[in-house]
C-alpha cells in the first residue's frame, strides 16, 4: 500500500523488515542511544503487524528521503508516533510536514487521531523549540498529562502531544490511559520495570480538552 505525493517523482509506502535493516545504520544517527531500540526488537514489533515502517521514496532513484515508525493501537483507535526522521540532505524543505501528512492518509483512515513524544525543551535549545513549533503547525496539542518514557530507572519525562482527526473538543481519559498501556506493554516490552512507572502515571490521566484555544 502506498500513496503518492503532488510531487510526481515521491512515493510513500510501508516497509519491511529488509527495509529496516537498510535504514538501521541511519536510525543509529538520527537518534541517541537513550531513545532507540535495537534491530531485533524492531524486527519483532514490525512482526506483530501493528507496528509499521513508513518509507519516504524517491521514485527515480529509489533513495529514502526520510521515515517514520508508528503503531497502530486497536484498544483506542489510535495512532502512535514512535520514530519520524527525515534525510539530512533534505531537512527544511517541506519534506517533514509531508511525511507526517501522508502517512496520517495512509494509515490514519478512521481513527481519533495521532500521539507524540516531544522533548521537553531546556533553556535556549533551539532545535526543540522548532520541534514544538513544527508539530503545533500540524495542529498537535499538548496534553496536560505528567508522561514517562519508560526505562530502567524511573522513567524518562516527556511531553505528549495529540493530533486529533476528529471533531470532537475533548479526548476521554480511557482512550488515552488505553493508549499508553498498549504503547508500554509492547513498544517497552524490553523494559523490565515498565509496569512500575506505568502505575505512577496511569490513575493520573483525565479527560483532556483538545478543541480550539
């Protein structure tokens, strides 16, 4: 399944696990070892069939312009930005609001809408200011919710971020509590401890407003 761009010479497609092994040399680049999970893991997840590898082609040459991973989660409905990353020699150029636009098309048909993991910004780093902006320009909004990326110790901080594909103002507590959940018990299902920090944040979630400002 694939889904072709206004630009005639870009494709946008799924990928496979020989795919995954093309681009894991880039992954290891474009991400710190803090946030990447290994080869095999992404191989079984890729397995599982809810977990899907999203290629940015160029059609010529058959050269990847960027990617994204995402999983598909049944139990809410929901989508689940886990990677997106765009070629460095193409960055800026429109390529990164174009990936995730086109995905959303290709395996949002349905569903209440997408979540994202944003950094936290600290002080004067501009590059996570300009990601903030970037997703907020996608129409993301910010959850109020104290979330954790799961890891050996307690747990990780970070922001998440929700784009809805509806128009509904408020995203239920249940949705998201059966997001998280899901996103733990199988994307960090190689963190032993997941459950522990799990239980510090779950009860905490509330219906959310997501409507306009």
């Amino acid at each position: 399944m694939s889904t072709t761009t206004q630009n005639q010479n870009i494709v946008i497609t799924r990928g496979n696990e020989n795919d995954l092994k093309r681009i894991f040399p880039q992954f290891e680049l474009d991400f710190p070892p803090s946030e990447r999970k290994s080869f095999e893991h992404l191989s079984m997840l890729l397995r599982t069939g809810n977990y899907k590898l999203i290629l940015m082609k160029h059609i010529d040459s058959n050269e990847i312009l960027g990617y994204a991973m995402i999983y598909s989660v049944e139990e809410s409905n929901t989508l689940w930005l886990d990677y997106i990353a765009i070629n460095s020699n193409h960055q800026s150029s429109g390529y990164g609001s174009l990936l995730f636009n086109r995905l959303i098309e290709l395996e949002g048909s349905g569903c209440l809408g997408i979540f994202i993991e944003i950094e936290i910004p600290e002080e004067n780093d501009i590059d996570q200011v300009r990601r903030i902006k970037f997703y907020e320009r996608l129409n993301s909004r910010k959850l109020n919710i104290e979330y954790k990326i799961p890891d050996e110790n307690d747990g990780f901080r970070i922001d998440l971020y929700f784009k809805s594909f509806t128009n509904d103002n408020t995203l239920p507590s249940i949705a998201i509590q059966q997001t998280i959940q899901t996103i733990y018990d199988n994307i960090h299902s190689d963190v032993e401890n997941r459950h522990l920090i799990l239980d510090s944040i779950i009860n905490t979630i509330k219906d959310t407003y997501i409507g306009p400002i």
